[in-house]
C-alpha cells in the first residue's frame, strides 16, 4: 500500500470512483482486485458508537457497550485540555478493540446561540477555547493510531435548518471566529480526515465549497488529509470532488458515482482530481492499516476517567454556603433525574454503556440518609399534581432540598433545536414553590446548554454537572459531599433570556442565516454590548478562594509571557481556571472588548501559593483584514487582563506593540458606525459587510417543490402527502415500539433516539434524505417523487420506471 502512484496506474476510472464513497452506512468500498481493503469509520465524539446491526443510514439505537464521556460541553468546562487527550486516548483504545479506523470526532463548531440542539457536543462560543479542546482530543486519538474526523465544516450553527440552509457570514466573522478552531486543530494535529458540514457558506454547499475545501483549507493551512461529507451532505458530486471533497458518505448512490465515472471520462472531472481525491484515499487507508496498536481496554478503568473529567467540569454557580453538605442535614432529594440521570445527549454520538451510576446509586453507596420524592417526570414537561404535592408534603419535613432537574433528549438534542431557554413546567414551577418554603434549596441541573433560572433569587446553591457521562451520579455525590472541590468554569456565556442573546434576531427566522453579529459573539457580543447575564463566559466558584497578584509581562521572539502568584485563600485545596484576555485600546477597526489569549487550571493547596505562567503569541492579536485578506497585527495600545472569568478581571497590565504595521480600515463609514457597537438586529449595511446582496436560497411556498424541499414542504400536494405519511410513519412506529417497551435504560435510549429521529425528519430535504439512504431512497426515485408531487405524473412514473442500476466492479461480481 506503499506507493500511491503505483496503485493509481492499476486502478480502472469505476474503481477510483468506488473508492471516493462510502457503502453499508459506516464503511468506504474496499477493491479486492488489488488489494485494497475497506475502512470502517463511526460515532464520536463523547465514546465510541459502533452500531450492532446496519439498518440504515442512522442506525442510532442498537450500539455495542462502551464508555459513555462527558460530552465536549461539560468536558471544556474543565479548562483541563489534558482530559480531553486522556479522553481521546481511552476513546481510540475502544476504537482498536471494535475494529473502528475512523472516528467521527470531534465537533469544533462554535456555539452561536444558546438554542442550537446540538451545543451539548460542542466545546465553546469561544474559538481559542473550542481549538484546544479539540487538538488536544485530536492528538489522544491520533496518538493510538486512529483517525478523526473534525466536524462540522463550517458554520453550521443550527439543526432545525442544517440539511438545507445557507450560513451567511462576513470573512472576518468567518475567520476569527468561525473557522479559527478549524484553522489551528488542522494545523496542529494534522487530523486524518475532516468532514463538511450540511449547510451552504454563503451560497454554496460545504460539500461542494472550494473556498472552503481547496483554497482556505489546503491551500492556506497546509492540509493534505481526506475531506469527507457528513451523511447525505451531497449535492453535486462531481462538483464536490473538484472542490476538494475526496469521500462521500454514507455512500451507495449510484448516481453519485456514475456522475464521478461520467465526469472523468468526459473530461468535466480532470484525471488529476480524481487521482488527487483516490490518492488521498489510498493514504488514508494507508494510515490506518499500518502497524496499528492490539485491542483491548480496561473498561472500568475508562469509566473511572470518564467519573474525574465530570468531577473536574461540574461548575458551581451558586453557593451560599450550604454546600458542601455536611451530612447531618435533613434531606430530601426531588426530581425524577436522581435515579434516571441524564448524561448524554441524543443524535449520532449516543452511546450505549454497559452500567450508569445515578447520582441514587452514588448516594446510596454512601449510605447517605435522605428522603426521595419524584416531584415530576423525566422526558414530560407537563405537570402532575399527585407527585407535586407529594414533594411539597415531604418538603415540610426537612431543612435542605436537592432539586435533580434538567433538560431532557426531547428538548435537546441533535437533529432539531430549542424554541426556548426554560426547563419543563413541571420542574420550574415545583422549584418556585419549593424555594417559597423558604428551606435551603440546591438545583443539581443536568443540561448540555444554558436555561432561564426562574428561581434563581431564592436557591441556595446551585452545582452544574452539564452532561457529564455514565458516571455522572457519582462526580456529583462526591461535589455535593465536599469529597472534591468544584474547579469547572463555563465556556459559554448564559443570557438572563434568550431575547438577550447574540444573535437573536436572526436565529432560525428561516433557511438563510444571516450573521449579522458578524464577530460578536458569545462574550464578544455581552461584553461591549453591556448586556446584565445570568453568568458570564468563564465564570464558576469553588469551595475556596484565589487571590491573584504580582502580574509580570516580557516579550522574547514574538511571545508574550505573562506571570502571576495565585493564592489559595480558603482553607480546602482547589484548582483555579486563571483566563488570560486581551483588549485592543486604538485598533482602526470595530473589535471586542476583549478576547481570549490563554488559560491555564492550576491546583493550589489550602494556603498556599504557586506562580502561573502563560504565554501567546503577539500575531494573536491581528485581525482578519478583508481587504487584504490576511491577519494583521496593528500597532497601539493593548491591555493584558488576568481574570477569573469575563466579567472579573483580578490583575491588568499594559502592551505596547510598536514593530507592527499601521494599516487603515477596510470598513467604509457605514459598516463601521454600524459595527461600532454590536448590533441587536440586522443592519441595513449587512450585504456590504458580506460583500453581495443576500437573497433566500430556498423556495418560498409557491415555488414548486424540488429535490432541496423539506420533506415537510411535501405535505402541500396529494403525492407528497403519502410521501410524507410513508416516511413518518416507519420513523414513528419505532418511536412507539420504544414507548411500549418496559421501563429500562435501553427503552430511554431508544426513545430518545425515536424521537431525534421523528423531529429531524421534516426537516430533511429529499436530496438529503436519498444521498443518506445507501441506495435505498435512490435518485431516480427521488426525482420521481419531486415530479410527482408538482403534478408531473408522467415524467414522474419516468423517473421511477428508470432502469439505471448500480454496476458493480469487476471484483464484485
Ligand atoms: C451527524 C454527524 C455524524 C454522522 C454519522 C450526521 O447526521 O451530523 O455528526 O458523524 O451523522 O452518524
């Protein structure tokens, strides 16, 4: 498998074209003929999920056992990187014993609103944060031999519009934000694969965006690994593979690869592209073939980790003192999450663990005495007056109150996202009533995203614990214990409301997101905007107390060192996340307040002190001109700022940079006024800060249907109603088989993951949904659908009567 070259010259045109897709949902084409053996690639990023049977091209429900990790939400939370390389390395050890070359993983998207379904699998709103999470996850995996997959490639910031709709972003925005994790995980790491996104940037499909793919990421970052499509991100496929797309997934459309053999023979698709994209295969496979590390794992053990990565994420974020409890309190735990925690998000990364300890489990071990009222249902939001009541009664017997609660997979998860920030009726209202008792009430929240706290005046503490894997119950006993200290900080801001948040305005109006925050976002946008929160970015307590002092700053070769004496002033021991920004004082152009340079978390024993050092480098500081289209650092004035989070700033020091260039704004008049603050709706000057007028992409109600409509769009004519019954129904017959099934650990996962499936359906397109079936959705019936649901019977029985079937190789036959 050596020399690429050699295999090329043997390989006939249909072989290569095999080899650029995928086949049976997981797996890529192997050529038997000469040699070449297929790679199986799966799920990330929170564990492995290989799938026990192939039915599809979801297959969410039946996985093998493995480690079920905090998810990438709760894992920044720790401001801990070297957890996410232990994370990545027991992770890959699982992918060896299962045979797995390739995981799907890790998701580096940042988090543009609070709503988006899937924000529990990304790191951050911040790009600093969201990169070194994710090279450290990278280099654990990589370092054991098996590849990664970074995902989502670019902008795809919600799940509601993801099959369909059009990121519309400024290149600054594009660049400093949105891309920036990308940019310094494929050059750090040197992922093995990377895998677009659904969603068109700026007009034209990830999957077919050379902007994207060849000119920004091979050309500028160097990357010379395989670009892979998320499942059914295919539009043109030849287009794709002239754009840098080397591998479409899940594969089997025979469409596609007869345009890929078409192409090449007519001359649309060069012979060197193709070559280009089957050469980069031939690596890849090369890479995970070669010398690859034995199997097995010790699975305790990897359970046992995923226990301390969420005992150091948890973020404490109310504490009046009644915590740590002591023990001697009269306690009464609520909420149904105590015995069925959750932890884990729904959607592709589910994950199948062979045990969970609950937070019960844990206190029971412990022989912790308390008295249990359900209080409400996990998965319903609906109130019950019987188990209220029930909860209220106990609640006169006792002096604390545990309040379990959360978010369910039915209000988060992937495929679909949230309309709102509150938790369920049943437990907002049950906390406001139990808090109006006036015992101490602490929330132990289970969410993979911010939620409105309405109680928020009258608790006592609240503990986070996000979403924090199979072992959660037990990280959290031993927080709520004082067994361990909290030292997780929050990678994201948490608005009051949703009203307040960034990018308001714009989120899921309809299928063409505008950024109009353009780079304010997260702490970006609060900040400079003075918007009141309900926590800033960074922000988390502990159960001691940091002093910071002595700042010191040098320079040496274009790094910046910055040094600090942390104190531990309390009298337990404690890890503190020091967060090091900088502010621009005299930039030319609109900027944030402040950004992220550096981080460091430093354990302190009680009482004593230990000298932080961190370090970034000065072109850190440049901004994306779009003019001259390249990073510039700016000479002035610029403030370091050692915090304890965005909004506690302990220690500041100045920076004079005085050997860069003065370069002048690119911004016309209009676009800087507009700028200057962040804007709360979409600027009239918008189209100039992208660059071109900004127009739906999609069709409106009267267009007729075509292959990029909804499946829900079908609904509007007789044929694709039965077209949208048809398809409904065998998603909702597993939603009800799972409904039927007794109460058990494997009825939730099903059931969550019926119901990730029933809610992101609608939104599928119907190209979508053909290019993710493996051939059984093909295109020709596809098209016939389309044709048929505008009413064109004839050319749709055409279509369906279409006698173009896959060819198979000459070694498959
Ligand atoms: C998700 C990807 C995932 C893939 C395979 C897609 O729907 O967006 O993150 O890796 O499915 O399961």
């Amino acid at each position: 498998m050596n020399n690429t070259k050699k295999l090329l010259g043997k390989m006939t045109i249909e072989e290569k074209a095999a080899l650029l897709e995928g086949v049976d949902s997981w797996n890529t084409n192997a050529i038997p003929r000469i040699g070449i053996p297929k790679l199986f690639l799966t799920d990330g990023p929170h564990g492995l999920r290989k799938v026990r049977t192939a039915n599809g091209g979801f297959s969410v429900a039946d996985n093998e056992h493995s480690t079920a990790f905090p998810t990438s939400a709760t894992v920044a939370s720790s401001w801990a990187p070297d957890l996410a390389f232990r994370m990545g390395e027991a992770i890959a050890e699982e992918c060896l014993t299962e045979e797995v070359d390739v995981l799907l993983a890790p998701g580096v998207n940042i988090k543009r609103s609070p709503l988006c379904g899937r924000n529990f699998e990304y790191y951050s709103e911040d790009p600093l944060v969201s990169g070194i999470f994710g090279s450290a996850f990278v280099r654990g995996v990589q370092s054991k031999g098996v590849g990664v997959s970074v995902k989502h490639f670019a902008a795809n910031s919600n799940e509601n519009y993801r099959f369909i709709g059009d990121s519309v972003v400024d290149e600054r925005a594009l660049r400093e934000i949105y891309l920036r994790a990308f940019e310094s995980v494929v050059k750090e790491t040197k992922p093995y694969t990377v895998m677009c996104s659904y969603n068109r940037l700026n007009g034209t499909f990830a999957s077919q965006n050379k902007l994207l793919l060849d000119t920004i990421l091979r050309d500028e970052w160097g990357y010379d690994g395989v670009v892979m499509t998320d499942w059914g991100a295919t539009c043109d496929r030849v287009e794709g593979v002239l754009a840098g797309c080397d591998l479409d997934m899940p594969g089997g459309v025979w469409h596609n690869r007869k345009s890929v053999i078409e192409a090449a023979k007519s001359g649309r698709l060069p012979m060197d592209k193709l070559d280009q994209a089957a050469g980069r295969m031939l690596k890849l496979i090369d890479r995970c073939t070669a010398k690859r590390p034995k199997g097995g794992y010790d699975a305790e053990k990897h359970a046992r980790l995923s226990c301390e990565i969420a005992q150091e994420s948890a973020v404490l974020l109310k504490n009046d003192g009644t915590l740590p409890l002591k023990g001697s309190e009269k306690l009464l735990v609520i909420g149904e999450m105590f015995e069925k925690m959750r932890y884990q998000g729904a959607g592709s990364s589910l994950i199948n663990p062979p045990k969970v300890i609950t937070p019960q489990n844990a206190f029971d071990r412990r022989g912790i005495s308390y008295v249990y009222a359900k209080g409400y249902r996990c998965f319903y939001t609906e109130r019950d007056d019987g188990l209220e009541q029930a909860a209220l009664e106990a609640a006169t017997h006792a002096d604390t109150i545990l309040f379990f609660g959360g978010l369910s997979d039915f209000e988060e998860s992937e495929g679909f996202d949230r309309e709102h920030m509150r938790m369920g009726d049943n437990q907002t209202e049950l906390l406001r009533a139990l808090v109006k008792t006036g015992k101490k009430v602490v929330l132990v929240l289970f969410a993979g995203a911010p939620v409105e706290l309405p109680s928020w005046e009258g608790l006592s503490a609240l503990l986070d614990m996000y979403l924090p894997g199979m072992y959660g119950g037990e990280a959290a006993a031993a927080l709520l214990y004082g067994e361990a200290t909290p030292s997780g900080k929050l990678t994201e801001s948490w608005p009051l409301r949703v009203e307040d948040s960034s990018c308001y305005a714009d989120y899921n109006r309809s299928s063409v997101s505008r950024y109009y925050e353009s780079i304010y976002v997260g702490y970006r946008f609060y900040d400079k905007s003075g918007t009141s929160l309900r926590f800033p970015f960074g922000y988390g307590l502990s159960y001691t107390s940091f002093q910071y002092g002595g700042l010191s700053v040098s320079e040496e070769g274009g790094s910046i060192q910055v040094s600090a004496d942390l104190t531990n002033t309390g009298d337990r021991d404690g890890s503190e996340v020091v967060q090091l920004y900088v502010s621009s004082n005299t930039s030319n152009v609109f900027k944030a307040v402040k950004e992220l340079r550096a981080f460091t978390k430093v354990f302190v024993p009680a009482g004593e002190t230990r000298t932080v050092t961190l370090t970034f480098k000065k072109s850190d500081l440049s901004y994306w001109n779009v003019k001259l289209r390249r990073w510039v650092l700016e000479n002035g004035t610029y403030d370091i700022c050692l915090a304890a989070s965005a909004a506690d700033i302990r220690l500041t020091a100045p920076l004079n940079v005085t050997d860069a260039a003065d370069t002048a704004s690119p911004y016309s008049s209009g676009v800087a006024d507009a700028y200057a603050t962040p804007p709360r709706s979409i600027p009239s000057c918008f189209p100039e800060l992208v660059g071109f007028p900004v127009t739906e992409t999609h069709s409106g109600s009267r267009e007729p249907l075509t292959l990029e409509s909804r499946l829900s769009e079908f609904k509007r004519s007789v044929v694709g109603r039965i077209l949208y019954a048809a398809v409904m129904n065998v998603v909702q017959k597993e939603y009800n088989k799972a409904l039927a099934m007794p109460d058990s650990l494997e009825r939730d996962t099903r059931l969550k993951n019926s119901h990730f499936v029933v809610k992101m359906m609608p939104s599928n397109s119907i190209r979508s949904m053909c290019m993710s079936s493996g051939g059984k959705f093909n295109y020709q019936m596809a098209i016939g659908f389309v044709e048929l649901a505008n009413g064109r019977l004839l050319r749709g029985m055409k279509a369906f009567l279409n006698k173009d079937r896959p060819q198979p190789l000459p070694a498959d036959q």
